[in-house]
C-alpha cells in the first residue's frame, strides 16, 4: 500500500477484530488504533454508497455522502458485528456519527471499555 494512494481494503483487513493483530495474537487496549477504525468506517461507508474509497475520508461529513437511515444502520450493524460492540450500549450520540472520524473515536471508547470490563 503506497501513502496518498486511494486502494480498496481486502476483506480480512476489514474483518480483522480489532484485539487481534495480524497474527492472531491478542493485544492490550491500549493498541487500539483509531486510524484502523477509521480506515474500516470509511472503506465500509463507500461500499454502502457504492463510491470509490477516495471519496470517503476520516473527515468527510457523513451527511454531504448522501447516507440514509437504513445505510447509515447499515454502517452501525457492520461496527457492531466488526468490533463486538453495541453502540447504543456507548452512548453514541448526533455528533458521533458527523463522520468516520468521530464514529471511530466512539468505537475505540467503547472497545477501551469493553476490554477494560473484560468482557470479550
């Protein structure tokens, strides 16, 4: 993968959980990575809309997208599922879902939680 360069993720990137590494060994909460989050976020909100990858980024408002209620539960579900986690469980509100950048910080602040609980 090259910096700069718009790509499309393989499916086990995105399917990846995120408290294992590439290996498949677990690691501790603190190397959750929110960049990982917000690379999954806007790869799976482009394949929702059926855009290229480079149309999304950590920051781009999800609502200049486009995104609907039954995408954006679309998105909500893939998180849920990916990570393990019930977002209404975290207290997910209007602003979190702005963008991906602000639904990834939503998603590593429950996974810190959920870990923290030892619950998964």
């Amino acid at each position: 993968m090259r910096i700069g360069t718009a790509h499309r993720m393989a499916w086990g990137d995105i399917f990846r959980p995120i408290f294992h590494d590439k290996t498949g060994k677990h690691v501790s909460s603190n190397m959750i990575d929110k960049t990982e989050i917000e690379r999954a976020i806007t790869a799976e909100t482009a394949t929702i809309l059926g855009i290229d990858d480079s149309d999304v980024t950590p920051h781009t408002k999800l609502e200049s997208l486009g995104i609907d209620s039954i995408r954006l539960v679309e998105l909500l579900i893939f998180i849920e599922k990916q990570y393990g986690i019930r977002l209404m469980d975290a207290g997910l509100d209007r602003n979190s879902l702005r963008d991906a950048s602000s639904l990834a910080a939503s998603v590593a602040a429950a996974l810190e939680k959920k870990n923290m609980s030892g619950e998964g």
